[in-house]
C-alpha cells in the first residue's frame, strides 16, 4: 500500500515535464509537415507564423521544451486585419460617349470649281469701285476697204505700208488713235459687274485722196472723183457695261478671273470730216517744177504732189475763181501748194468749195464688245486688260479702287460686315 503511493505520488511529479514534452514535439511535427514548398506561395497566418528558412529544427529540438506563449521565429508576422494583398487589379475603363454631331453641310472636295463657287456666293467683299482706263483704237485697212478705193489711216506702226494694206488701197498711215476715261464698277456678285463709264476717244488719220468704192469702175479716168480728206474727230462715249469674269486663281490676298461681256451707249461726235475734190483732169504740181501729167493710177493717189488737188470750176458753186495771189504758191492753174502728204489748207478754202462733211450724225450708237482679265489685290486694288470692238478694235487696261461696307453676293445669303470664309467640317462637339 504504502509502495502505491509512492507510484502515484512520482506519476504526479512526473507528468508536467513529460506531457508538455510530448505537445511540443508534436507541434514540431506538425510545423515540419505543414511547411509549404519553395515553389507554391506562403500563406500568412496570425496564429502561427512561418519561419523565415525552410531548414529543418536540430536534432535535440525534440528534447528542448519550448515555450507555451510564443515560439521563436525569424519570420516578421503578418497583422490579421491587413493581409498581403496580390497585385492591383486595374479599373474598369470608363463608358465613351460618342459626341452628337451638329448637322452641318457636308464637306465638299477642294476644287477649283469649289472655290470659283465659294468665292462667288461666299466671300463678302467690296461692291463700289471707281477707276480710271485707256488704250489705243485701230481701224483695220481691211475693214474699211469694203467701202473705199484708196484712203489713209492710223495703225499705231509707223509710216510703213506693207503689200497687204497696199493692195487694199491704203495711201498713207502714220500716228495712233487713243482713249482715255473714268469709270464707276458695282460688283453685282464675285463673277458679274456692272460698270458705267465716260470716256473721249480721239480718231484721227493723216490727209490724203480718198475714193469711194461705189465711184471706182477700175478706169483711169475715173480717178477725178477723189476727194482730200482730212479726218479730224473726237467721240466723248457714254455706256454701260455687263462683264461677267469666272475666277481661275482664289487667294486671301488675291484674285484672277477672265471673262467678257458687252455694253451699249451713245457717242457724242465732235470735230469734223472736211473734203476738197481733186478736180477734173487731175495732174500734179511741184513747186520747182510746176505741173506734172503723172495722176493716172489709184497708186499716184497716194502722193500728192503726182496727184494734187486744184481749183475746179465746176465745182465752185458761184463760179468766182480765186485769184492767184491768194495761194500760198501764186501759180496760173491754180493748184494747192502740197507735199506728199499734205495740202497748205488756206489754198484749199481759197477755192471756195473745201466742205465739212454733212453725212455724220451728232450723235452715234456705241455698240461694245469685251474680252477682259482682271487682278484684285486685297479686295481693294484692281488692274484691268480689255480689249473687244466698238467704233474700231481697241485694247487697253485701267486701273479700279474697291470700297464701301463688305457684301456678300446679291446672290448669296444677304449682308455681313468683313470677310467670312466658309468653314466646312464633318461635325462639332
């Protein structure tokens, strides 16, 4: 009995030792199995962290008793509230809303006939423009030989005839006939112009022999109807003109457009058409050698002192001759004292018959006819190249000034103060 208790009395003595020994061995046990490899990830836990190495406890751990509230551990634990989170996922992109287009015209391909039309119904611009122009006026020898066997002419060349104009009766030519005159322009649109002018235009040819056509039959004899003409006229035109130019070059800074059109009005005539027949038996005179019988040809016509105009009885309405004192060159025949190109014409109103011409009215229908081309520099300076057919062939330039309020197109949307360019896009946000 008493041995008994002495066995249960060591049990008890025994058994703290023994039994915690026993737990930490297996806790140890179950750490080793529980190490996660190095090839999956360690999860982190609050109540038993992991060690920071994977090597294995020494071998008299099994021995060693180990502490109840907290093993010893390498490993920084991990706090429960904030675990090791993974990577950041990334946020959702947000909705696009596609913006709503304003409507709008469509975009039109940049063309040349895209700007001609943008710059003729589009673009304000300045309407009133006042200028100044001139050129030269040319009556061609072929036109007027329609009507006369021989005459004279201006065609701004010298005094050369070549065979052409000789053939068609030309006698003389020298000098050039000019225009000048102002003008006011209101640009009805970018294409059409509606222009108003004055202008004087001088025509005038040398003196010579003219023959009318109709009075010709071929015959020497006939010569005789000739006349010394001096053509000295001024024509002051008043007309509007309808010029529509399509634009071929369209810049901020400048324009170029070609284009023609026409124009009506009235000319007053001034000056006058005076004529002295030749005479009958027509001869010719030179102050040294006196009278000559060399006027037999439409080709001595044009040299007057082969063929130089007389006093004629016949045609000397009161039949009074002059006397022979009165010409400049006193002669018995009574002949004008002239050079080849020119007649003295105090002699010519001695005979009593030199005339102005009565067929010509005072006033006269101007009919135009233009070919132009204009530039514009900056909406405000123009220059100008005309040229068409009116009382002769001209050609000539002017020079315009373009002002007021800036206008659109009579055609185009109404008013609007300074320059707008269209703006085509596909849509505005």
């Amino acid at each position: 009995m008493r041995s008994l208790g002495l066995f249960c009395l060591t049990l008890a003595a025994s058994w703290p030792a023994t039994a915690w020994a026993g737990a930490d061995m297996l806790a140890l046990t179950s750490l080793r199995t529980a190490q996660p490899s190095d090839d999956a990830p360690q999860p982190t836990s609050s109540r038993a962290p992991a060690s920071a190495t994977t090597d294995p406890a020494p071998d008299d751990a099994a021995s060693q008793p180990t502490s109840s509230k907290a093993p010893t551990s390498s490993m920084q634990p991990t706090s429960s509230r904030a675990p090791e989170s993974g990577p950041i996922p990334e946020p959702e992109p947000e909705e696009e809303f596609e913006p709503i287009a304003e409507p709008e015209e469509e975009e039109e391909e940049v063309t040349l006939e895209t700007s001609r039309r943008l710059a003729a119904r589009d673009e304000a611009f300045h309407r009133h423009g006042f200028g100044a122009h001139g050129g030269i006026v040319i009556i061609p020898t072929w036109l007027l030989s329609n009507w006369l066997a021989t005459h004279t002419n201006a065609l701004c060349r010298g005094t050369g005839i070549g065979n052409f104009a000789s053939d068609r009766g030309l006698g003389q030519q020298d000098g050039c006939n000019f225009f000048v005159g102002a003008d006011y322009t209101y640009r009805f649109s970018r294409v059409l112009d509606v222009t108003a002018s004055v202008q004087y235009q001088r025509a005038k040819v040398p003196d010579g022999l003219w023959l009318d056509k109709a009075r010709y039959n071929g015959s020497a004899g006939i010569i005789d109807a000739a006349d010394f003409t001096e053509v000295d006229l001024g024509l002051i035109a008043m007309e509007v003109d309808f010029i529509a130019r399509a634009p071929i070059v369209i810049t901020r800074d400048v324009e170029f457009s070609l284009g023609g059109g026409a124009g009506l009005g009235l000319g007053v005539l001034l000056g006058g058409v005076y004529q002295t027949p030749l005479g009958t038996g027509p001869a010719g005179f030179t102050a040294d050698g006196g009278r000559t019988d060399s006027c037999s040809t439409l080709e001595d016509l044009s040299d007057l002192t082969r063929c130089t105009p007389r006093y004629d009885v016949n045609q000397d309405g009161d039949m009074v001759p002059p006397d022979e004192s009165e010409l400049s060159n006193p002669n018995p025949d009574l002949f004008a004292s002239c050079s080849r190109t020119g007649c003295n014409k105090s002699d010519l109103d001695a005979f009593g018959y030199r005339r102005k011409q009565g067929g010509l009215p005072p006033v006269i229908p101007v009919v135009n006819l233009i070919v132009s081309a204009r530039i514009i520099i900056k909406d405000a300076v123009g220059i100008t190249i005309n040229g068409g057919f009116n009382t002769g062939f001209y050609f000539g330039g002017g020079v315009q000034y373009y002002f007021g309020k800036a206008e659109q197109d009579e055609m185009g949307k109404g008013a609007t103060m300074g320059k707008k360019r269209r703006r085509r896009r596909r849509g505005r946000v």
